[in-house]
C-alpha cells in the first residue's frame, strides 16, 4: 500500500529575525517522520513560508508545535510588512501529496483547527476546501481587514471563528488568527518588474489574474464602479484561470513584483502565467526582468517550463532532465534575485533518497566497484549500463540532426526521437541498480534462517521468488536495449551522416546489451523450481534476441552500404 504522505505549508508573520524564524521552523523535525523540506524568509513581506512533509498524523502533530511556537516569538501588535496578514501563523495549508485523497486531508485540516482554537486559544478561520460555509472558501475574504480589523471581525457573527475565542482578548492581540485548509498544490510565484510603482505593477496583475478588475465608468482607476442588479461591481475578468495576484514593492530588492498564487498548475503553470506577464508588461511600457519561486515546485512543472521553451525555439525536447531545468531557470529568470538550486527548490529532489547508487558513482568508481571483489555488480548492470550508453548515442545524433543547418523544418522529427531515447536511456539507468539489487535479494534469501521446517520452507520461497525476480530483470534489459535499436535505425537511415558511425556504435551496444542481459536470464532460469515460469520467460528471451540478432545486421549492413 502506497504511504500516506502530506505536505504543510504554514507562512509565520516573521521574515527578518533568522534567529526566530529557524526556532519555529526547526520545531517540526522534533516529531519522528516529518522532514523539513525548505524555509523561505522575505524581509520586505515580513513573512516566512515553510515547507514540511510527512504521514498526516506526525505532520499535523508538527504543525501544531510550529503555530504554538510562533505564537509564543511573534508579537502581531508590532508587526509590519507588505504581505497581507492577520495571524502569527498566518496561514497553515495542508496538501495531499501521495496516498491520501483531498477529501481526507480536509479531515485532517479540521482536526488541526480544532486543537489550535482549544488548547492554544487562537481563532481559526476553515478556507478553502476546509472552509464550512462558501464566504469563507477565499482566504482573502477570511483576512480581509487583515489584523488591524480583528477586533470588529471577531465580534461579527457572521465571522465567527470556527475554531477558538471570538473576541480580541490580551492573548489574540498577540497572536491574531490564522487560517487553516486543505487545497490542491499551489505554487506561489513572484515576477519581478523593471519598475518600481506598485500601482503600474498592480495594473498587470489585474490583466491576469482570474478575478481581474472590477469595472468603472470612464477612467478605469478613479472612475464610478459599475455594479450588477444585486448592487454588486461588476468585474472584467482577467486572462488566465487559477490565478491569484496583486502587485507590490520589494525594498530588499528595489524593484516592483506581481505576487501570484497559481492554484492549479495544471490549469495555468508557471510558465503560462510569466508568458503572458511579460505580453502583459510590454503592452504598458514595462518590462519583466525574471522571477522568483516562493517554496518548492514539483519537478513536472519544472521540466514542462523546459519544454515550453524549447519549443519556442524549435530545439530538440529529447536532452536531460538537468539540462531542461536550466533551460527553465534562465528563461524564467529563476535566479534574477538569487541563486536557483534544483537540490533546494525542486519537491522530488528534496525527498530524492541520497544512499549512493551505482549510477552515482564516477566512470572510474563504476569501474573499481565492478572489478572489485564483489559478485556484483555483475554482467546484469553492466550489460545495462551498456545499453543506456548505445542509446545515449543514437540519442545523441538524434539531437545533432535537429540542429543541423537547413534542416530546420525537421526539428520536430529528430525531436521526438531523442525524447524516445531518453525514455529508453532512463529505463535502463534505473535497471543498472535493479540488476544488482535483484541479485542481492538472492543472498538475502539464503541467509535467512533454516533451524525448522517453517523456517526452510519461509527460505525456500524467498528465494524462489527472488531469483525469479534476478531472471525478470535481465528480460526487461534485452526488452529495453532491443526497443531502443529503433533510435539507432532511424538516424542511420535518416539522421546526420556524418555521425553514422556513432549511430552504429550505438546499435553495436545495445546489441552487447541484449546478449549479455540474455546470458544472465539462461544462468537464473535454470535455478528456478517453477518450469512453467522458466520455459516461458526463456521464450521470450529467445524471441528477443533472435530480432536483435536481425536488427543489428540490417543496421550494419546499411552502414556499410553508406560508408
């Protein structure tokens, strides 16, 4: 069963004083199983976003600690900054990352507030998709008159907190109120402008976002509001859907920003939402001179960023997942205030396991390790290390087409078989350690214990079952290796010539690949008790070989011909 992870995203009404900001955020890796992925100060805003991920109990357990922590340091009655606020803990969202639906995370969301207004005695505003009644869905309703209006909100009973005291006593002076939900993803996103007016940036945040403008008579400033039958102003929508922004000075950096909310990536992603920033900037005489991520983004967003630019410049979408992130980072102008780092800034990369795998190791390492005196690696991984270097190199050509001059009208061709080789390359970088994983899985099995007849039989199956494993891993690297000839096969026939021979190269490798990868299913099959499992998978193999076999000499035969 997949494990229930959750992140938490509390923004705490302190970006200047490190030294409090790290006793509230470091708070929360004092609870087993939570891992505290980034902490984000801004000094302008006055405002810290922190970011924590974990199983929901511990996490909620976690954020309590944390608004508990923040409510003791931070001090609302003395509090400034450009950001809108009303809370200590301003705001404190949880997001369902994996395992967990939105619905369930909404149940979490509650129990938190619950505990925050009972034994912490803050009021707590539900929004969002934990909001119990539909004014209170939009945070911006809930902190409207920020904390400055607390007093007259709290004794409204229409805006009666859910959760804690309604009245402004000696303690909610301290700690205002903070808002908790449940929400999809939200990537809080900042483009920096060439300005320093917050009305000329406000004025490009209205033509994007989804809530836009609301309409006047005459001058679209000062002008009469214009308002529907209810008496309600009507708005002209903006440009993009799940957007929220507003425009406002940085002084730490002396320039102008739009902050945007992107509440569904999928809908509007960050690279749509700075594309048309910009459109937006040039119209008005402005210009946007990069941006800045708040948090973490997941890696998709990244890479899709890539793409888009790519795109835009008719370059070959089939290069590494590094390279596209760069291409990301220098579009977007990710480090126009400061540096971008992947390791930081990117979830997956935080949450990457860092134990060292044989694909980590140098070219030299790689080669110490093998010849070491371990059984493995063995001729599994390295028979799919070689596969994943021939396909490197017809992906290789493929991307050396795309840029050939005079070619330009086949970008899109060499494109998609280069995005095919990487597929193939990064199924076979991931078989590298799963060969010699396979392969220890084995020496687990007979090292478990046989004092006893349940014993020897726990053994036997698990070796059974293990070894059956070590002959499908080897089968899906001559799958892989022989799939990947059709990389080679296409830029042989059509790709560059002058790389012909670094496609044929390529295809000699990935035939190593197959032959070698077919050795090591013959060695494993033979030990295995189920004939029926064995016979079959020793089919396939034959089968599989067999093409690779014919494949390699078509290949072959072609570069002859050609030379």
């Amino acid at each position: 069963m997949q494990k229930q992870l959750i992140e938490c995203v509390p923004n705490i009404s302190e970006g200047r004083d490190i030294n409090k900001i790290n006793e509230i955020a470091n708070i929360v890796e004092t609870i087993e199983g939570v891992k505290l992925l980034d902490i984000d100060p801004g000094n302008a805003t006055n405002r810290t976003v922190i970011t924590f991920v974990g199983e929901p109990t511990p996490v909620i357990e976690a954020a309590f600690l944390l608004i508990k922590k923040a409510s003791e340091l931070i001090d609302m009655s003395k509090h400034t900054g450009e950001h809108p606020r009303f809370g200590a803990t301003d705001v404190c969202p949880l997001v369902p990352i994996s395992g967990i639906t939105l619905e369930e995370t909404v149940q979490y969301a509650k129990a938190l507030g619950k505990r925050v207004g009972e034994e912490l005695g803050i009021p707590v505003y539900l929004y969002e998709n934990a909001a119990q009644e539909e004014k209170r869905i939009n945070l911006a309703n809930c902190r409207s008159g920020e904390y400055e209006g607390l007093k007259k909100k709290l004794s409204d009973p229409d805006w009666k907190p859910d959760f804690g005291p309604a009245e402004f006593n000696d303690k909610v002076s301290k700690t205002g109120v903070t808002a908790i939900s449940a929400r999809d993803f939200l990537v809080a996103y900042n483009v920096n402008l060439n300005t320093t007016s917050t009305r000329r940036a406000n004025a490009i945040a209205f033509d994007i976002r989804e809530g836009g403008r609301v309409k006047r008579e005459g001058n679209p400033i000062t002008g009469k509001k214009v308002l529907d039958a209810t008496g309600e102003p009507v708005r002209i929508p903006g440009k993009l859907k799940a957007v929220k922004g507003i425009g406002w000075y940085i002084e730490e950096y002396g320039i102008a920003q739009i902050s945007y909310n992107l509440t569904n990536i999928s809908i509007t992603p960050m690279h749509i939402a700075f594309d048309e920033t910009c459109k937006s900037a040039n119209e008005r005489g402005l210009r946007v001179t990069g941006s800045e991520l708040i948090g973490l983004i997941p890696l998709k967003a990244m890479l899709d960023a890539g793409d888009y630019f790519l795109k835009k410049q008719h370059r070959s979408l089939g290069i590494s997942e590094a390279e596209k992130i760069k291409i990301a980072v220098k579009s977007l102008g990710l480090d126009d205030l400061k540096p971008f780092n992947p390791n930081e800034k990117i979830i997956e990369y935080v949450l990457k396991d860092n134990s060292k795998q044989l694909i980590d190791l140098t070219l030299v390492d790689f080669a110490e390790e093998t010849a070491g005196e371990s059984v493995a690696p063995g001729g599994g991984s390295i028979s799919a290390y070689v596969g994943v270097l021939g396909v490197s190199l017809g992906t290789m050509v493929a991307n050396l087409s795309a840029h050939k001059a005079g070619w330009d009208d086949r970008w899109e061709e060499f494109s998609q078989w280069a995005e095919k080789g990487q597929t193939y390359k990064n199924k076979l970088l991931v078989l590298v350690d799963e060969d010699t994983n396979a392969f220890n899985k084995i020496i687990d099995g007979f090292r478990m214990p046989k004092s006893n007849d349940i014993e020897k039989q726990a053994r036997a199956e698990a070796i059974e079952e293990a070894t059956k494993y070590a002959t499908e891993v080897p089968f899906q690297v001559m799958e892989t290796a022989y799939q990947s000839m059709e990389v080679m096969l296409a830029m042989v026939e059509n790709g560059i010539k002058n790389s012909l021979s670094d496609a044929g190269v390529g295809a000699l490798c990935a035939r190593t690949a197959v032959y070698g990868a077919y050795f090591n299913v013959r060695i494993n099959a033979k030990d295995i008790k189920d004939r029926t499992f064995a016979d079959d998978i020793l089919s396939r193999a034959k089968a599989v070989f067999d093409k690779t076999v014919a494949l390699e000499n078509e290949i072959i035969e072609y570069i002859n011909k050609t030379i």
